[in-house]
C-alpha cells in the first residue's frame, strides 16, 4: 500500500519507473537482436568457407571433368567395343581395328589440359595388350612402366579385371594417382572388355587443393568410395572418419563440428566423390569471440547512461507536475496557491516536444544506388528500375563513365602491410576531392579492394579526350603530390545506365591493358595483348541470369561484346575460341537442363568448330549460331515461366472460388497461403486477370449474393454466408457496385 501511494502522488516516481521499464526492454531487444546477429555471423562464416570449398572445388573439377568426358566417351566407343571381342591380335581385321581405335584415342587426347595428366593407355582384356604413345604392348612388356609408377603387376590386374562399371580413381603404393574408365559389353554377358586409365599428375591437382590464404593450418580430402584419393593434411590427424559417416551421402553440402574442428563437405557429382575440409573453428570463428567481446561495454555503458538520462527526464518533468497538483490541493482547500501560472508555462514547453517522421534525402539515396550499381548488386532490370525511381535517377538521357583506378601497381596484392592499407585509405579520400576539382559532374566511387577503386562520373557533353586528359591530370597529381603510381582503365560512354555493368567491366579490361602499357587507357585503345579467351565472371553472371530471366536484350548484348571482345580484338586461336566455345556450352547446358531440342543445338553448334577450319567467316557464323541457340533458350523460360504464373493464378482463383465465404478472405490470407508477398500478388492478379484482387473478390460474393436473394434468403444470412462481416457492410457493397440495395434487387 505504501508503494502504490509512492506511485500515486509523486509523479517523479511514476515516471522513473516508466522509464526504466522502457529501458530494459530497449536493452533487452538489442540483447536479442545481438544474440540474433551473431548467429548471422556465424552463419555468414560457414557460408564463406563453404563457398571457397565451392570455389576450390570447381577448380580441380574443371580439369578432371574434361577428363571424366574423354574417358566416358572412349569407354562407350563403338570402335573399342568392337576390339573387345577379338580374341586372335594376329588377324588383318583386328589390325584394322586397333588403327581406329587408336586413331579415336589420339583424337581425344588432343582437346585435354596437358597439365593435369602425365600418360594415358588403354588395356585390352581379351588379347591381354596395351594400347601406350601410338603402340602395342604385351602385358610382360608392359610391365616395367608399371614397375616405375609403382604398381604391383597383380595388383594392377585386379583394377584391370575387376567388377566395377563406373569410373575410379587408383592410387599406387608410391602414391602415383590413376582415373580408369572401364568399358562394358552392355550386348553380352555385361563383362568388361577393356578398361582407359589416365596417369594424373599428383602434383598439378596438390598444388590446386592449397586455395585458402586466410587460415594458418587447415586440412583437405578428396575421398571416393570411402578411399581418400587427395590429401592436404595440415593438422596431421588423417580424415575424420566419425563425421564423414555422420554424413548425407545424397546432400550436396553440409557441415559438422568435431572438437575444435569446423568440417565441411561438397559432393561432386562430376567425379562422383567428396572433398571434406578442416578448419580450426578458432579461426573460422575468430571475428564473433571479438563481436562478443565488445558487445558488453557498449551495452554497460548505455544501461548507465539510460539510467542517468532517465533520472534527470523524470525531475525535470515530473517537478512541475507535482508542483501543479499541490497548487490544485491547496486550490480545492481554499488557500492561497503561489506561482501557479509560471509552473503551467514550464509544463507547456515540456510537453512541446514534437517527433517528427524524417523523409529519406535524396542525395544519400542516389549515393546508395550508384554504390550498388558499382558493386553490381541489382539481381534484376525491375529491382534497378525500382530503386533508380525512387532516388530519382534518370536511366536514360544521361551520359556517363565506369573509371577503375590501380594504386601502387608495382605492389603485389597478396604482400600488402599495414602501412599502404592506411595510405590507400586515405588516397581514396584524395583522389574523390581531387577528381571533383576537374570540372567532373557527379561522381561516386566504390572501394572494389584494398588498391583498386572504381568510379562512375556522370560526363554531359564531355568527349573522350577530354575525360582522358582529365584522369590524365590526375594520375599526374598524384605523382607529383604523393609520389604514388598509378594505373587508369576508362570505359566507353554509357548512355542506358540499365547496361552500365558492360561498361565497369570495360573500365576492369581497361585497367589491366594500362598496367603494362601506360598509366591511363581508354577501352577502345586497348589492344588485348592477351591472347586467352574473354570470358570474365560478371559476364558469365549476366548470360546465365539472361538465359533464366528470358532477357532476349540481356542476352544479345552479352554475346556481342564476346564477339567483339574475342573476335575484333583478341584474334583468338583456335585451340583458345574452342575453350570459349566449350566454357559458353556448359553454361548453356546448365540452364537448359534436359532439353533434348536444346542439346542438338549444343551439339550443332559444336560441330561448327570442330567439322570447320577456323577462319573469321566460321567463327562469325558460330556466333550467329550461338545466338539462335540462346534465344530458343530465353524462348523457353518466358514459356515455362508465364506458363508457371497461368498455374499459380488458376490455383490463386480456384482457392478464392473456395474461401470467398470466409470473412478473412483478402490479400493477407491468400498471400499467406501461396507463400508470396501482399504487393506481388496484387500486382500479378492485376497483370493476369486485368481485374484488382479486391474487386474481383467483391464480384465473386456479389454473384453468390444475387443468387441466395432469388432463391428468398434472409439479408442477415446471406451477409454472413458471402464472408462479410456485418449486414451494414453487405448492405453498402451490394448497394455500391448493383445501385440498388438488396430489398429492392429482390423486389
């Protein structure tokens, strides 16, 4: 009882108290909302390492994939099918017949990475020969190449004639490495009548597992049919055989926690194997123990400073309260009350405290979209178009600039200490003032690394000279200024900010032609010295989420700066066009799945290089190919995808057709159902049916309404059994959209 007196008649205790209560519960949702964020980190982490086991991975995939191809292919020759059932290596006919088989083998080997394999032979189970380096060989002869990798001869006999009928990998007791590809006689008894091996260069792959730079000590497997084939065991405790059995076999990706131990693992479907990594979890983890450990200072000093803050709000307001209220007293008692109006006026001022809703500045906004659009962050045209509206940026009308710039170019980026991080930190800061100075428009930057940063210069009516002898300037400057080098890359002109990712990767191209030639380069000067294929990962990107989207412009505009690229100013050979060719056709194949119209085309389009001598006219006439190819492909998703939106509108309709009764019917309660978005749904029912979702549903309850009143219903039910909630609201619908009320429809 005396605490709620307290409480009543003084107001500086109520309003302590009320303070307070908000208080711990600001500090206990940032207590959550941190508890939720380092679970984020951590999450975060895991993807990171997962992703550069992916990236890994894909590496050493790529070249035992080409191999894997080779391999099938030789394996399910006709030709070497054939040999398999001589049984007398003295005939003319099997002498014929090992020529094509060798002659096939020969022809494989020429499209092969010769880094990634040191010898490759085939045995013959039937005659019991080798087929090595364009020659025959008994198995006795034979015998002393496997005695230098090795191999026990009976061993090897083992692998040769073993029951296994899908590609392996074989490792000698000297640690010498074989990918063997048996050959079945899937007509016969299904034995095996041969098998292809492929020495792989041990080495070569070791050196590719040795990708992450981040982690003082870690370990690696590649592990098939539970036999670790690879290993780079850095913590010297072998495979974690517990963890690895604890694994899904069917699941592309997982992870587990052994100890102090973080492991990882990716399954390859291309060499039907795993690759299992070990990370220190303490290294793995080392940015949330620092998170944790400054998350209890801040917190400490905020709760104190709340306190503090919530002291002095509850005096200085709850003062004159209290004063007031005793001038009322003494008012209602009939004496004299002192200073009654200077104490309203303190109140007044008190309580004058207006919250005002801040409305998003346009400048930080157009900051985050060019930030965004230099980072190439937009997933789709709508999301660009959408947030280009809402800064109030133009994407056409226009013109502009992608500039990369390369600081301390005779640094190497992986030896970078402490110092050239702070001096590039604040270079950066320089160089944006310094730019501003050159009677440059807009400009906004992006850091992409600790040396390289990229800029986009809004440019109106300024000619590429112009801009060169600019940056030109600059580079001089800061020469002169800071004694610091530099290298420039300018991309064309950009009018169609829609497309402006071509031309930051103009801007990249630039940048690496201007570090071996001079300090600033204009894309259209650069010569491209390198003679490998063009293929940079942005534009990978690009084609492929063209392909998916149905994005014919997307798409085209990708293949042409390829062509360009590749064709004008590479002048590729064609060992290099048919790597190009051969990376375009697995991306390709990856977004058009199983298609069996699509693969002909693949194949079509293949034969174009391979039946062809390579000149410019047949690699033009690829790309034109190419092109159809892709079309089809964008042709086929805007199908399957506006034939997906017909199945989810019929299903959308057929449950409103359903559930009009319910008086929850609404946007809300379909959205929720189908798993989409109140504003997405809007926008596709409006789209599809040309109709609003409210008012098609007003016209489904208005139907059932009109024709429970001819069959003589009562107002009040038919109300409830159209899904409204009261008759009011029935009433002023049905009189809303007929004219009439419901009485008079029925009379």
């Amino acid at each position: 009882m005396a605490v709620k007196k307290i409480l009543k008649n003084n107001a500086i205790i109520r309003l302590f108290s009320s303070y307070l209560l908000v208080l711990f519960l600001v500090i206990a949702t940032c207590l959550t909302g941190f508890g939720r964020a380092l679970d984020i980190v951590e999450d975060n982490t895991v993807r990171e390492s997962s992703s550069l086991l992916r990236q890994g991975s894909n590496d050493m995939d790529y070249f035992l994939k080409n191999i894997y191809n080779s391999g099938m292919k030789l394996s399910s020759s006709q030709e070497l099918k054939e040999l398999g059932k001589y049984t007398n290596a003295d005939s003319l006919d099997y002498y014929y017949q090992a020529k094509a088989v060798m002659k096939d083998f020969e022809e494989a080997l020429k499209y092969l990475d010769s880094e990634v394999y040191q010898e490759s032979f085939i045995y013959i189970n039937s005659i019991d020969k080798f087929f090595f380096q364009g020659g025959v060989y008994r198995s006795t002869v034979f015998d002393s190449y496997l005695t230098r990798w090795g191999v026990a001869p009976e061993t090897w006999m083992d692998v040769c004639g073993g029951n296994r009928t899908t590609p392996g990998f074989y490792v000698t007791g000297s640690g010498e490495l074989f990918y063997y590809f048996p050959c079945i006689d899937l007509s016969g008894k299904g034995e095996r009548i041969a098998t292809i091996f492929f020495h792989i260069d041990k080495s070569f792959l070791l050196e590719k597992m040795q990708f992450l730079q981040n982690y003082s000590t870690y370990s690696i497997f590649l592990v098939q049919d539970e036999t670790v084939i690879l290993e780079v065991d850095g913590f010297g405790m072998g495979i974690p055989s517990d963890i690895v059995q604890s694994f899904d076999s069917t699941t592309k990706e997982q992870m587990a926690r052994m100890g102090e131990k973080l492991v990882l693992q990716k399954r390859s479907d291309s060499i039907r194997g795993n690759y299992i990594l070990v990370l220190p979890e303490n290294e793995a983890f080392a940015q949330i123990e620092r998170l944790k450990m400054f998350l209890f200072i801040p917190l400490g000093l905020a709760l104190l400073c709340g306190i503090g803050f919530a002291v002095y709000c509850a005096v200085k307001t709850g003062k004159p309260i209290n004063n007031i209220a005793k001038k009322i007293n003494d008012i209602q008692n009939d004496t004299e009350p002192k200073n009654v109006n200077t104490d309203l006026k303190y109140l007044d001022a008190t309580i004058e405290q207006i919250i005002e809703q801040q409305k998003a500045d346009k400048g930080a906004l157009q900051q985050s979209f060019f930030h965004n659009l230099l980072k190439g962050d937009f997933v789709s045209r709508p999301e660009l178009e959408y947030m280009a509206k809402r800064a109030e940026i133009p994407l056409t009308g226009k013109e502009y600039y992608a500039i990369a710039v390369r600081l301390f170019p005779q640094i190497d980026a992986d030896h970078i200490d402490g110092q050239t991080v702070e001096e590039a930190r604040a270079l950066q800061l320089l160089l944006g003032h310094y730019l501003q100075t050159q009677n440059i428009g807009s400009l906004w930057s992006y850091k992409r690394n600790t040396l390289v940063f990229q800029y986009i210069m809004e440019a109106d009516g300024v000619e590429d000279n112009d801009i060169r002898q600019r940056i030109s300037n600059t580079a001089e400057w800061l020469k002169e200024a800071h004694h610091v080098d530099s290298c420039w890359g300018i991309s064309t002109i950009c009018r169609e900010l829609m497309n402006f990712w071509r031309n930051a990767q103009e801007a990249q191209d630039a940048l690496l032609e201007a570090g071996r030639r001079e300090p600033v380069l204009l894309y259209g000067e650069a010569k491209g010295q390198d003679k490998s294929f063009y293929l940079p990962y942005s534009m990978e990107e690009h084609l492929a989420q063209g392909l998916r989207s149905g994005d014919f412009e997307q798409v085209g505009q990708t293949l042409d700066m390829l062509r360009e690229e590749n064709l004008l100013r590479r002048k590729l050979d064609r060992g290099q066009f048919l790597k190009l060719s051969r990376r375009i056709s697995d991306i390709l194949a990856a977004q058009c799945g199983h298609l069996d119209e699509t693969e002909e085309s693949l194949i079509r389009l293949n034969g174009i290089l391979i039946e062809n001598r390579a000149d410019a006219q047949n690699e033009e006439h690829y790309f034109e190919e190419l092109k159809q190819v892709c079309y089809r492909i964008c042709g086929i998703a805007v199908g399957q995808k506006s034939l997906k939106r017909n199945n989810k509108i019929k299903s959308i309709l057929q449950y409103m057709e359903d559930n009009f009764k319910n008086t929850g019917m609404g946007l809300a309660m379909v959205s929720e159902q189908f798993g989409l978005s109140e504003g997405y749904l809007s926008a596709l029912f409006k789209e599809e049916m040309n109709v609003n979702f409210a008012d098609y549903l007003e016209d489904l309850r208005m139907k059932e309404a009109c024709r429970l009143l001819k069959e003589g219903g009562l107002v009040a039910d038919i109300a409830e059994r159209t899904g409204y909630n009261s008759v009011q609201s029935f009433r002023r619908a049905f009189k809303r959209v007929l004219g009439v009320s419901p009485s008079e429809y029925r009379t």
